[in-house]
C-alpha cells in the first residue's frame, strides 16, 4: 500500500484536554507514524504517516472525535513529503 504524509493544525478546545495523548493511542491504533504538538497560538499541529485509508479514519476522527474534552472549531491539512524512517507517534514539547 502507499504511504501519505499529511500535516495537520488543528484549533480550538485542544490543548490541556489530552488531546495529544488521544492523537498518539489512536495513530498506534492505525499503524499511524508522525509527531504532534501544541503550538504558542493554542493550536495542535500534527504530521502524520500511514496509509491513505487510515489518514483519512484518523482526520475524521481528529475532527468528530479527538479527546473527550476537546472540541474542533476548524483544521488546516495539507499533503507534504513522506519521510519512511519512523517508527511511531511520538508526542513533542510545546512549540514556543
């Protein structure tokens, strides 16, 4: 199967709702590889790599699901270059 790269921003209620540690059990869940974190304007940014059929099980669930607590108000995703050198997703410190 090919691999995409897609990177994602995503905004509103998502920071100190477990919004990352939800990204990281559902990507492990999809054989999703990548990286997220929060950024200073108080969005989550993410890449992430997998098979197009789960990026898009994964965007859905970002947009209808994420954490319990979080909500979506808007996301940015953009298609950018595959890496193929990780091995999971791994949660990164916050963007300053």
């Amino acid at each position: 199967m090919t691999k995409k790269r897609l990177y994602f921003e995503v905004f509103g209620k998502v920071q100190g709702v477990y919004f990352r540690n939800h990204i990281v059990e559902k990507a492990k869940s999809l054989s999703i590889v990548g990286w997220c974190r929060n950024t200073a304007n108080g969005s989550v940014e993410i890449e992430a790599e997998g098979t197009e059929q789960n990026l898009d099980i994964f965007k859905k669930w970002l947009q209808y699901e994420g954490s319990p607590l979080s909500r979506v108000d808007n996301m940015i995703v953009k298609e950018i270059s595959v890496i193929n050198n990780e091995e999971c997703m791994v949660r990164l410190k916050t963007l300053k």
